[in-house]
C-alpha cells in the first residue's frame, strides 16, 4: 500500500493525529464532517434547482477522501475491540428527505462488483447511497470527536473498502451520468416500474425503459446546460 502520510504510533488524544492542523486525520475528519453538513443542507431541499449539482461535488470530494484512506497504508486502532459508539444515529429522515428530492431519478441500475464476469444490474437508489455513506461516516466521526483518532482512521478505512467506498461510487456514477445526459441533451430512459425490491434480469431495464423530457428534470433538480455547481 502507499503510505501518503507516515501514521504516528501513538495518536494524541486531542482530535488530531500529530503533525499540527495539517495532520492527515485532521484533513480526513474535516472532509467527512464537510460531506455530512452538505448532503444535510442540501436534503432540506432549500435550494432543490441546485441539488444534484451539489450533490456530484460533495460525492466527488468525499471521495477523495476516500481514495486517500485507500491509498494509504493499513492503519492499526489502539485498543483491540471498538468502544461502544452509543446508538446509531436514525437516518430514516434524511433518506425519506434525499428520496422526495430526487424523486425523478432516484432510482438507477447498478452493477455490485465490476470484477464478476456477467453481472446482472441491479437497481439502486442515490438517497439510499448517500444515506448509508453518512451512516457509515457519522460513525467513525463520533471516534474522533471523543478523541479515538486512530478508531477512527481505522473505521473510515475498513468501511471506505467495505461500504461506503462502493456505495459513494455508484452513487457519483449515476449523479454524473444524470449530469451528462442533461448537459449533452441526450434523452433519460425513464425507470418506470423499476424498484429495489425488485430482482431484475437480464433485458429487464430496457424493457421498464420509457423517456423522461429534460423539462421533467432539468429544471427542478438544477440540470440545465446553463447550471453550475
């Protein structure tokens, strides 16, 4: 693995990892605390011509993050098992609120692994995705905010992996690919009966397939060739 910024062996207990305000963990922690205020802000739905625009750079930045705990070298926790993090925070509120946003184009097929020769897309939901990445964020947020530095490392490494990693892709896959469809005024194929309970098969998506007009979305979620971040 690359090892982009040499972990301490003994994290202080003060929020950050060593090596001052510049520190690896620290840039970590903000990234993720940004992801999490923004993806919050922008589910209140305040500013809904704006929304997926934000979203794709909040994914797209987080991310980064991501790559950065990917790339670097395993990190190690202190103490042998996880302290107990107290209940984990509901984020039904935030799905159901992320899910009315973006209610045209929520929902999106999705290969689960890339590697597996003949995969079957699967359907996804992005307020499922961004959900389940805060969950997984908020987590190892509430080890740093009680000073468990290296926990918290660790967990935002395990989970970029193992979920959150995978999640956050697939979901700036479908927001980017909105995006262009927009942008370049290529026509969206419309999910119609489409759902993730749903098991589909090969040839399914495209038969569901119907077209939504670029005044159904572009408009109301900030899609217009003219929109910018």
């Amino acid at each position: 693995m690359i090892s982009e910024t040499p972990m301490p062996k003994s994290p202080p207990r003060n929020g950050a990892a060593g090596g001052g305000p510049d520190s690896f963990a620290v840039q970590i922690a903000d990234q993720v605390e940004s992801f999490i205020v923004a993806v919050s802000e922008v589910a209140k739905g305040d500013d809904p011509d704006a929304a997926v625009p934000h979203l794709l750079l909040q994914v797209s930045q987080v991310l980064f993050a991501g790559g950065r705990l990917g790339a670097h070298e395993d990190i190690v926790p202190e103490e042998r098992y996880e302290p107990d993090t107290g209940p984990e925070p509901d984020m039904d509120e935030l799905r159901e609120r992320l899910a009315s946003l973006l209610a045209p184009v929520d929902v999106y097929s999705e290969v689960f692994d890339p590697y597996v020769p003949r995969s079957t897309p699967v359907a996804a939901r992005i307020s499922d995705d961004l959900a389940d990445t805060i969950s997984d964020l908020r987590h190892g947020m509430a080890h740093y905010t009680e000073g468990r530095v290296s926990e918290a490392l660790w967990w935002w490494q395990f989970s970029y992996l193992s979920n959150w990693g995978p999640t956050a892709s697939a979901a700036l896959r479908a927001l980017q690919s909105l995006v262009a469809h927009v942008r370049l005024d290529t026509p969206l194929a419309e999910l119609d009966g489409l759902d993730t309970d749903s098991d589909a098969e090969d040839g399914d998506l495209e038969r569901q397939a119907g077209r939504v007009m670029e005044a159904e979305i572009a408009a109301p979620l900030g899609l217009g060739r003219s929109a910018g971040a």
